[in-house]
C-alpha cells in the first residue's frame, strides 16, 4: 500500500489519532514506531499507537510515553481494536486522564483476544472496576 498524501488532510481532522502500529508504519513510511508517533504528531494531537501484547504509544503536548499492555494468552485478535477504543472512548467521556484512558484501552482489549469473537470476553464495566480500576472514580 502506497502512502497517500491525502490522508494528511483526512488525519487533521481527528480529535485524538489511533492507528495500530501497522497502519502508523503504512501511514509514515516509517517503521519505528517512536518516529512514526512523532510524525503523526504533526498532523494531529493527540496520537495513540496501539502496539498489541505490548501495549501503545501516546504523543500527547510533545511528550512521548508508553503505555505498558497486559499479559495474556491471546486466543483471537479479531476485533481487539475497537474494544481497545470503546475502552479509551469511556475513560475520555469519564474525563479521566489521556493516560488513564489509554490503561483502560489496553485492559480491554487484553480481555477481548482471549477468547473467541470479537467481544465474547469483553469485559464489563462491573469487570473494570473490581479488577482494574477501582481506585479511578
């Protein structure tokens, strides 16, 4: 897949920027993700790569960090990036912060790929916050 010049336009217009570490390579051209967040950077902010079993990336008010994922057996990845979101989406409209949010992205989505179906182990909220979060009110 060719980089297409238009997407820098289509990016601009992202609130908060989440493409997996594949599509951040495909985007940039660039197949560090330290690089490739650093020029996503400059067409949105902020970004967040998801980098799988390890976790993502956040380039957020020109600062870099990474956000550690959770060990697990992985038994189906189909559709661990949207639970990732959906998890993300929640800590943002909860006001947590970036970095918390992205915590619970991670969290979720370990949960969907250890079991088959994109959402069959998904966890739910009362899931979230005995195991994970219970001390983010």
């Amino acid at each position: 897949m060719a980089y297409e010049p238009q997407l820098d336009e289509s990016i601009k217009m992202a609130d908060i920027f989440t493409p997996n570490q594949k599509e951040a390579e495909m985007i940039t051209g660039i197949w560090d993700p330290h690089e490739a967040i650093e020029k996503l950077s400059k067409y949105a902010a902020p970004v967040v790569i998801k980098l799988g079993g390890d976790g993502a990336m956040i380039r957020h008010r020109n600062t870099t960090k990474k956000i550690q994922g959770y060990p697990c057996s992985a038994v189906d990845t189909t559709g661990a990036g949207d639970v990732f979101s959906a998890g993300l989406l929640t800590g943002i409209l909860k006001e947590w912060p970036l970095e918390d949010s992205v915590k619970l992205g991670n969290y979720c989505g370990s949960c969907s790929v250890q079991s088959l179906g994109g959402t069959t182990s998904s966890p739910t909220w009362q899931q979230v916050q005995q195991e994970f979060f219970e001390p983010i009110k």
